[in-house]
C-alpha cells in the first residue's frame, strides 16, 4: 500500500507521526530515524523522563488536561527530525497548529491490530479502557484534519509499513 497523500510534494524539515494509540508511532518512528540516520523523539516518553513519573500517574494525579499542555511543550521542544506523539495530540488546537508545520503522518490502525499492539501494556495507557468507537470518531477529524498525509496500516507489519512510509517521504 502507498501512503495517500493530502499535499503532493511536500517535503518539511521534520515527520510528525500521529494516530491512534497502539497504531505503531514509536516503532515506525525508531524505524524511520534509523533509516534517515537522525534522531527520533516519543514525546510520551520524553515526558515521562522529564517529569520522572509515569504517562498513567500524571492521569491519575492532575488529570489529562495538564498532560496535554505538557505534552504540547514537550513536542514544541523537540528538535528531532522524527517525532512520535501520544495519541491524543491532537486534543489541543495549538498542538493541531503545530502538526501542520511538519509533515505529519496519520497512521490509521484498525482496533484489532491496537489490540494486539498495546497488548500487556493496558494497564498503562490510562484512556485504552475507554477506547471505543466515540473516542475514534472523536479524534479521527483532528488527525486528518492536522496530518499531510495518511498511512493505512491494515495488516502490514511495521517494517512493511515503515517501508511505505519511508517509500513516500524521500525528499
């Protein structure tokens, strides 16, 4: 499968990976950086080193608005050429903004392959328990609407989909 393309020939200074959570952000991003030979940011995990706490404890503790303006910081921090967002980046207008200016990747999984990606990790990802069908058709708009491009993962495995990826964004 090709990536579908929003905006042909565009080609911006850094790939912003975005979509549902357990769509594969972190793996096609570790992909992609190595490909390129740059560096490569999770905003997730940059967080969590920053604040010294894990994703589900700040959640738990200040609530997801707190962790989205930080996560917004984070992100707008982040000088890599390759950045992997949390897959509610999208919530927040300013970080939607900030998206448009990279070449942000929708990657668009199918919930029985988020399934099987976020697997044992649940416990850990505060809103996979409340991963349904209105949270999907919440944030599918924002993503399409802040991505240049979308990556349909539907049975490819990370490597075939990081090869598509990387297939579409030479510059």
């Amino acid at each position: 499968m090709r990536l579908v393309s929003h905006q042909v020939g565009c080609w911006r200074t850094a790939i912003a990976l975005v979509g549902p959570m357990g769509a594969g952000k972190t793996t096609l991003g570790c992909i992609v950086s190595r490909s390129f030979r740059v560096q490569s940011t999770d905003t997730d995990l940059a967080l969590e080193e920053c604040l010294g706490v894990r994703i589900w404890q700040v959640f738990a503790h200040l609530g997801e608005l707190q962790f989205r303006k930080w996560e917004f910081q984070v992100g707008a921090c982040s000088l890599a050429p390759v950045n992997s967002h949390g897959g509610g980046i999208v919530s927040l207008s300013q970080c939607r903004c900030r998206l448009r200016r990279a070449l942000c990747v929708h990657l668009d999984g199918n919930p029985g392959d988020i399934a099987c990606n976020v697997g044992a990790s649940c416990r850990e990802r505060p809103l996979y328990r409340a991963f349904d069908r209105s949270l999907r058709a919440l944030r599918d708009p924002m993503y399409r609407s802040s991505a240049t491009a979308s990556l349909p993962r539907g049975g490819l495995t990370a490597p075939q989909a990081a090869c598509n990826l990387l297939l579409s964004v030479q510059p």
